[in-house]
C-alpha cells in the first residue's frame, strides 16, 4: 500500500471517528446558543407568542439601564469573591496540613471527595434542614451554647452568607485536591537547601512554596471562580433569590426572567451578557496569572 493511501485512511478513520463526537458538541452548544442570540435579538414574550419580532439591539440597551440586572450582578461578585477567597484559603491550609506525612491522609483525602460528588440539590435540602430555626441542629448548639439563634437562609442580614457557606463547604474539598496534588509534585532540593540555609517554616512558605505553587493556584481559583459565577442549584433549592432579592445572583435573575416573567428575549440577552461577563472575566484572570 502506498503511503499516500495509508495517510488517507488514517484520515478517514480520524474523521469518521470524530464525526460523530463533533455533531453532538454542535447540536448541544454551538446551536442552542446561536437560537439564543437569535432570541436575544427579539421581542420573544411566552404570554404573548403572536408579538414575537425582530427588535435589534433593543434588549441589550435596556440591559444597560436595569437597575435589578445591576443589583444582580453586585449580588454575584459578592458571592463570588466571598466563596472563592474562602475556598482557596481554607482548601490551601488543609492542603498543607495532609501534605503532611499524618496517619490517616488516605482517609481524609477520600473523605474529602464527598461534598463535591454529592448531589447540589440533596446537599441544599439537608442544609435547609440544619438551617431551620426551630428544628434546626445549628440553632440547636447555639442555644446549648447560650449564644443568640438566627434565621438563617429567612434573613436579609444572613441569606447571602448562609448560600455562601454551603458553597464554601461542598468546594472547599476540591480547592484542596488540586493544591495538594500541586504541594505534592513539587521539587524538594529548594526546601532541603533553605533548611540546610537556617530557614524556618514561614520562610520556606512565602519565599518556595507559595512562589512555587503560584500556577497552580491560580488555575484552581480561576476554575472555582467561573464556577462560582455561575452557581444557580444552590441557590435555587435554599432560597430562590430570597428573601426579598437578597441572594438573587445573575442565574436566578435570568431564570426569573423567562420562565416566571416569561420574557423569553430579554432573558436571552441577559444570558449572552453573562456569558461575555464570564469571558472577560477569565480572560483577566488568566493574563494576571500567566497561564
């Protein structure tokens, strides 16, 4: 066989065995976003399918002056920055601590998976469970412990920050997998000649292993932080956007908006203006971080 033929059956083969991968990725991506765009361009209302007409850049423009869009997106960074910082810095010092040779590590790293690959909704409705005033077993040791109860998810003073600690809580585990996986592929001749230099523990810190573990950590906050942005399961079970708008992030915004408010269009642009906050928002990140 000439090798001319042989490189077109490689090609063939390659072709006829990511054919049908690349047709699905188009028909479960690249398609429903063009009918959004193509929606987000309409006056697309569900209460009233006969109005639906092309309006241009009508909904964008309306986006700009929205004051609950931009309360919204206030709420996200909010609850963005809030759960990421705290992820990373708890996952970080757990990270440290089972780098550690303790007895046990096995055990609680595998412990470790299971806030992550529990259900979003399952994990919300025991929380909601343990937030409950009355039966609740975190006001329960607070009244044990003589110190003041709280409504929790039913307050406008905590609603934000009980949202954010389940978030906190279910991902903190996965902040330190990767940083742990990042402490431990580290070189160790950089330790052994600073300790071997006289230095102590909090210098080998700041000056080789955070240095060091900069890369890493940097990609995990940008994956928690696109993530994050676009939370909506938590939120949604504990308290859709509730009470009054105090946790309604962006993703609820949007699904109040086309599916209570049936604003299918606006909704759509909403959307699309999300999607290029997210982008923007990696791009930043990735460029500060030098990936």
């Amino acid at each position: 066989m000439r090798k001319s033929e042989l490189e077109r059956l490689k090609r063939n083969f390659v072709l006829l065995s990511l054919g049908p991968v690349i047709i699905v990725l188009v028909l479960i991506t690249v398609l429903p976003f063009i009918i959004n765009l193509s929606n987000s361009l309409h006056n697309y209302d569900l209460s009233n399918p006969l109005g639906y007409r092309f309006i241009g850049l009508e909904n964008y423009k309306a986006i700009f002056i929205d004051s609950e869009f931009q309360y919204s997106f206030l709420i996200t960074l909010m609850f963005t920055s809030g759960t990421v910082v705290s992820e990373f810095f708890l996952g970080f010092g757990a990270a440290l601590l089972v780098n550690k040779k303790i007895k046990g590590r096995r055990v609680i790293v595998t412990m470790a998976v299971l806030p992550f690959i529990l259900t979003p909704v399952a994990v919300c409705y025991l929380w909601r469970t343990m937030y409950s005033p009355s039966l609740g077993i975190i006001n329960y040791f607070l009244r044990i412990l003589h110190l003041p109860e709280s409504t929790w998810i039913a307050s406008p003073r905590s609603a934000l920050f009980s949202v954010g600690l389940v978030d906190v809580w279910q991902w903190s585990p996965f902040m330190m997998l990767i940083l742990l996986a990042g402490l431990m592929s580290l070189s160790k001749e950089p330790f052994e000649a600073a300790q071997m230099d006289g230095a102590n523990s909090w210098q080998m810190f700041t000056r080789i292993t955070f240095p060091l573990m900069a890369p890493i950590s940097g990609s995990a906050i940008l994956l928690r932080t696109i993530d994050s942005f676009k939370t909506f399961d938590i939120i949604f079970a504990l308290t859709r956007g509730g009470p009054g708008r105090f946790t309604e992030i962006l993703n609820i915004y949007i699904y109040l908006t086309g599916f209570t408010y049936l604003r299918m269009g606006y909704a759509s642009a909403l959307a699309i203006i999300m999607l290029i906050l997210v982008l923007s928002i990696s791009i930043f990140m990735v460029r500060k971080i030098n990936l």
